[in-house]
C-alpha cells in the first residue's frame, strides 16, 4: 500500500470516528494504525486540529459579524465563569449538519478514489487534436498519482468550469487539467521550473517536467541553478528525442523545449505555436522540424494544409507575457512579540547569533516584562519587548545579539513596497539588513531610559519569496565595572505599498507605525 | 473591627486568584480543549470532560505552582478525567485502549506556539480560498441549516456540496501542512 492510500484510509476513518459512525472493525483498524505509526499519529493531531481550528474560526467569525452589527446591544453584567463552556457550539456536534458533514467526508474520500481511480487509469489517453495531431503526450507510465507540483499563486482567477477552483498550496498532480477564464495561476514544479499560466488558457500537467498548452499563454522559467547543472529530469522520457531539456511545454503544433532559464509559449484559437524566448535557449520542435532560438528571439509554427509546417522567426516580445506572479495579498510581517503577552517565545523573531558569547546557542526571543520608568511602554498589539528570556536577563557586555524575523511574498515585490518601522533598544542597533543588504540606522545613544522610539525605513532590497530582516544588538555601555547587563529590543513594523503618485525625494521622512500611516495593509 | 478587615482581606484573596485563575485559564481554554479532545474524538465526550476539568483545576487551583507551566498542570489533570471518563463509560462508547490514549498523550503537543502557528497558517490558507469557498465552509460550520437546506439555498445537489466542503478540507490540510513544512524547512 502506498504512503497517500494509507493517508487517505486513515482519513476516512477518522471522518467516521469523528462523526461517531466507526464500526467497531474499523475503530480497531484505526487504533492499530495508529499504534503502529508515529507519522499517522502525528496526521491524526493535525486533521483534528484542522476541525478544531475551522469551528473556531466560523466562531470568530460569527462573534466578529455581531459586533459589527449595528444595533444597540443590551450591556449586560459579564456572566458567572461557571459552567466552563468549550471552544465550539455543542448544538453543532451531533446535530444535522454534522452529520451531514460527515457523510460528506465519507462520501468525498469516495470520491477521491475515484477520481484517483480515474487518473491512475489514462495512460493510454492520447492527445489527437483536431485535424493536426502532429504532437502526441508519449506513454509514460502513470499508474498511481502523483503530484507533479504545487500552486503557488494565483491572481484574480475565473474558472472556464466552474468546478476547476483550486488555491495557493493545493497539489497539482499528473492530469490535472486548468482551464482559464481570466486572471493568473503559477505551478511550481518539483524540479523547481514555475509556470505562469495566463487566462484565457487551457493547460494539462503532463509529466513531471512538462505539460500540454491547448490555448492560451504560458511562461515557463527554470532557475539558473537547474539550468547550470543540466541534470536530466527524472520521468522525463517523453520528450527524450531533444537534448537534455528541463522543462517542455507541448501545444498542438509543436513542442517548445527549454534548454535553460526563461520562455513564453503562445498558442492561438487556431492551434498555432509562437514561442518567445525571454533568457537562456529553447529548441521548438515541429513535425521533423527542429528551431532553436536564443534570448530575443521567437519563432511562430503555423500548420499549412498544403505546405505542412510553417516556421516564421522574429523578436520575442518581451511586454507581452506575465513573466512573474505579483505578489497577493497583506504582507504580514510582525513587530516584535506582537501579540504576545510576556514570557513567551516570540513565534516570528529569533536570536540568530550572538557575536562574542561562544556559549550562546540560537534560539527563539522571549517577550520580556519591562521597567515602565526606564524602557518604551510596550504595546502589545504592535510590539512587545524581547530578549533571550524574560524579565530582563542580565547578558555579558560586548556582545552583538543577532535578531531575526522572516517576512514571506509570494510573487515579485510590488512597487511602492516600504517597510515602515520604529525600534527601541537597551543598548544599541549597530546594524540593520534586510536580505543581508545594510539599512540606514537613524542615530541613537547607548544609555539608559530606553523611552525613544527611533523610526526607521526600508525601500528596496526585497525579494521574492522569503524576507529576512536583522537587527544586530550590542549589549553593555561603557563603563568597565559592569560585565552583565540587560539586554532588549523593541520594534514597531508594518509593509505598506505606496501609491504610485506618494513622491519619494529625500526630504520624504517615513511615517512610524505609532505616526498612524495607515496607507498600507498588514 | 478585626472581624470586617478579616473578611475583606478573604473576599481581596478570593478576588485575586479568582483573576489570576481566568486569566490562566482563558489562555489555555483553546489548547486543553484541543488536548482532551485528541484523547476522546468524540465531540460531546470531550465537552463533558473538558467542563469537569476546568471544575476540577478551579477546585485544585491552590496547588498550582504560581509561575509554573498552567497548561502543563491542566493536562494532567485532564488526563486523569480522560480516564475516569473511559472507565464510567465502560463499552458503551468505542475509545482508544489503554497504551494508545498513554502515547497519544504523551505525544500531543498543544503548545501555545505550535498551535498558534496552525491557526495563523490556517488562517492565511483560507484567505486564499476563493470568495465562493470561504463562504461554503462559513455557512457549513455556521450549524444553522443542514447541507440539504445549505444545497438548497445555493441552488446545487447536496453531493455537489458535500464533494466542494471536502475538496476544501483537504485543500485547507494540505495547505497547512505545507505552510508548516516551509518553516521548519527555514529554520
């Protein structure tokens, strides 16, 4: 039995059992594999959580809505704390709903099978298109399902079948076909190669380094990285006549293959191929036919009833494809100890290094409680003071204490994009990197009260994917006597995008978060 | 009046540990819960427990450790309610035997983090759900209706529902799951 048909098993079986309709032969089925497994146990803490965590926020939700309402609601004393009640509505449990959800996990499990069944079972499914024909999927084996890769984004999508709806993390197996109406989707492979589809399209995921474009326009990139090793693609046999591609897009007239970094393929209503290539070379291959074009170049494969294929070249046009998911979104990035109360792990900073203590080991911060005549007040819904533990630790002196926080986008950096801060510190900032690149550090002194808020600014240097923001701590002040002394950071950040017309010359001062700039969203 | 200071000074301690107490308690509510019911999957079990742990830690509560872990504490406490509970219910109810709801317990992890974690990551997967799906999923755990009347009100076969509420679950797990791979993966 594969890893996915015990997952799916175990799944269903913990839909029964949680809608109270396991028989007993399936309780101890489920009680064996659980014994039995880590990694099933570890699945059966993460599904009921997912349960848990969805009832909760339907409860939000609700409780938010009835805030929101806008008639008067009658003040009340705050009722007696006993009975405890739990997190979740009890009149949902065993009630008609869920019930019915139940039935509907078992019966959706049901058809996932079937719907795996069904995969598992086109591998002698050809692609004859219409009156052309001249490409064909090959035969590789598709026996089982497989997942040929994640979606990674998706903008403004509209579905040609209102069925085909997907979101950011979801799998895309070998199959699977996406029909486009309008907007933009990427698929990140495996093997790393991403692919930008554009609506209107139709496209198949094909093979683990590949796919069919029926209509439509796509941009396929591979990363240098791939591209400078060359490596052959494991499952990547049926397009094994061209030389060693890492990524091919097959449409009904030709099949584009990459040999390195970045393409555009373009197929009309009438099936013909223009492919444009942005970086690197592809090689387009037509019937017997075989073009391979550079960086700048493109070449468009026509079919010619008396002529049979009709290759033009050109110039790629550069402005014509999405070469890039925009990033979606909030960009949420968090103050330090944001939301926290003190004394407990900070989930999104961390001690990365401490420069100078051979003894220190990484670790997450700890939001700390603080002494109000001395040190910045925290806030807890912006930021919260952090350090290695709480109550202010007494840390060696000359220290630099490295804290990070990670921000993710998940496509190209939008323009206008500023992170927008303040900091305050027991002792010094002596730097600031985002990426690794220095930020200005506004000037600020060593010595106790720590009351100012200093603000601070980042317009570049970002990245797609994941951010990393540093700030390096110097602990300890002058005085010789002192070889232990507190240590702490506090900061205040938000992401904002500027409008496009918010002038940028020099005299511009960033707004701190506590300023109130509320232009962006979090 | 020695008498009156007396009772004042009672009702002033009463008062403060009754903070203290719900201010504990609110910020565990969500993790014990979650680590009962983990124990008993069972919805209306693991309310019943649940209410007579938190009857329990009020009545315990002068021997909680101030400064000590209070979710740690209340799982212990909950787990030997699991227990009382099993052995009340006998063979009227399918639970788990005896060495597994051990490993389960010792193995759940209802940490502030990881379980914040989860939900912040949740949250963000359903954000990026589609308008259309993020009302299904809302209005099938509103319990309001069944998914008949829900099938209905859309104007769609309740199988056409029940396939999108799963296809969402297991988008939603998977999208999760994934999230929590990127960050170990990063750190």
């Amino acid at each position: 039995m594969t890893r996915l048909q015990s997952q799916n098993e175990l799944i269903e079986l913990l839909d029964a059992m949680l809608g109270g309709e396991i028989d007993p032969s399936d309780h101890r089925r489920l009680q064996e594999i659980l014994a039995a497994d880590p990694a099933a146990r570890r699945l059966y803490f993460d599904y009921l959580d997912l349960h848990l965590q969805l009832r909760l926020w339907q409860k939000a939700k609700a409780a938010a809505a009835s805030v929101n309402e806008p008639e008067i609601r009658d003040i009340s004393p705050p009722p007696p704390l006993f009975p405890f009640t739990s997190p979740l509505p009890s009149s949902f449990v065993g009630g008609p709903v869920f019930s019915y959800m139940v039935a509907a996990a078992l019966l959706c499990v049901m058809l996932l099978g079937a719907w795996a069944y069904k995969i598992s079972n086109v591998r002698d499914q050809r692609y004859v298109d219409k009156g052309r024909g001249s490409t064909t999927s090959g035969s590789w084996d598709r026996s089982e399902f497989v997942v040929a890769g994640r979606i990674t984004g998706l903008k403004d999508c509209r579905w040609s079948d209102s069925d085909a709806g997907t979101c950011v993390g979801a799998s895309a197996p070998l199959g699977r076909e996406y029909a486009l109406a309008s907007g933009l989707m990427e698929i990140t492979y495996a093997s790393g190669a991403k692919v930008v589809l554009e609506g209107p399209c139709a496209y198949k995921v094909e093979s683990s380094a590949g796919g069919y474009l029926a209509r439509g326009k796509l941009t396929a990139r591979i990363s240098h990285r791939l591209s400078a090793v060359g490596g052959q693609q494991s499952g990547f046999s049926p397009l094994s006549s061209l030389p060693a591609p890492l990524f091919a897009v097959r449409t009904p007239t030709a099949i584009v293959a990459d040999l390195g970094t970045e393409f555009g393929v373009e197929v009309d209503e009438n099936g013909d191929t223009t492919s444009h290539v942005f970086e690197g070379k592809v090689a387009v291959k037509a019937g017997t036919r075989e073009v391979r074009l550079a960086a700048g170049e493109s070449a468009r494969i026509e079919y010619d009833a008396e002529k049979g294929v009709v290759v033009g070249r050109g110039t790629a046009a550069f402005d014509k494809f999405t070469r890039r998911m925009p990033h979606q979104g909030p960009i949420k990035v968090y103050g330090t100890g944001q939301h926290c109360d003190c004394g407990v792990p900070d989930p999104n900073w961390y001690i990365a290094s401490a420069l100078n203590d051979p003894n220190f080991k990484p670790q997450h911060a700890v939001t700390t409680a603080v002494w109000s005549k001395a040190y910045l007040k925290s806030r807890p819904e912006r930021a919260v003071w952090i350090s290695t533990g709480n109550m202010l630790p007494r840390l060696p002196d000359g220290v630099v204490y490295t804290f990070r926080t990670r921000f993710q986008l998940n496509g190209s950096p939008p323009r206008g994009l500023e992170l927008r801060g303040a900091f305050a510190v027991d002792n010094h900032v002596a730097a600031i990197r985002l990426n690794g690149n220095q930020v200005a550090v506004p000037e600020h002194g060593y010595d106790s009260p720590f009351l100012d808020s200093h603000p601070f600014s980042v317009t570049d240097g970002f990245v797609e994917g994941t951010n990393v923001l540093e700030f390096d701590v110097s602990n300890g002040i002058s005085s010789k006597e002192m070889k232990q002394s507190w240590m702490a950071l506090y900061v205040e950040i938000e992401a904002i995008v500027r409008p496009e017309t918010e002038p940028q010359d020099a005299s511009h001062k960033p707004k701190t978060p506590s300023d109130g700039g509320k232009e962006g969203a979090r | 009046m020695a008498f009156d200071s007396e009772n004042q000074r009672r009702r002033a301690d009463d008062l403060r540990r009754y903070e203290q107490f719900v201010g504990l308690f609110a910020q565990t509510h969500d993790n014990l819960f979650a680590y009962v019911f983990s124990l008993l999957p069972r919805w209306s079990d693991a309310e019943d427990v649940f209410q007579q742990t938190s009857l329990i830690l009020w009545r315990k509560f002068a021997e909680f450790q101030p400064g000590s872990d209070f979710l740690a504490w209340a799982c212990r406490v909950a787990f030997f309610e699991v227990q009382n509970f099993r052995r009340a219910a006998g063979r009227q109810r399918l639970t788990f035997n005896n060495e597994l709801i051990e490993r389960l317990a010792a193995e759940r992890d209802v940490g502030p983090q990881r379980v914040s974690l989860r939900r912040e990551f949740l949250l963000e997967c359903i954000e990026r759900l589609s308008e259309k799906q993020r009302e299904l999923l809302g209005r099938a755990y509103q319990g309001e209706g069944s998914i008949r009347q829900l099938a209905e009100q859309l104007k769609r076969s309740p199988q056409t529902i029940y396939n999108r509420l799963n296809q969402i679950r297991h988008l939603l797990f998977e999208c999760v799951e994934d999230a929590m791979r990127r960050r170990r993966t990063e750190q």
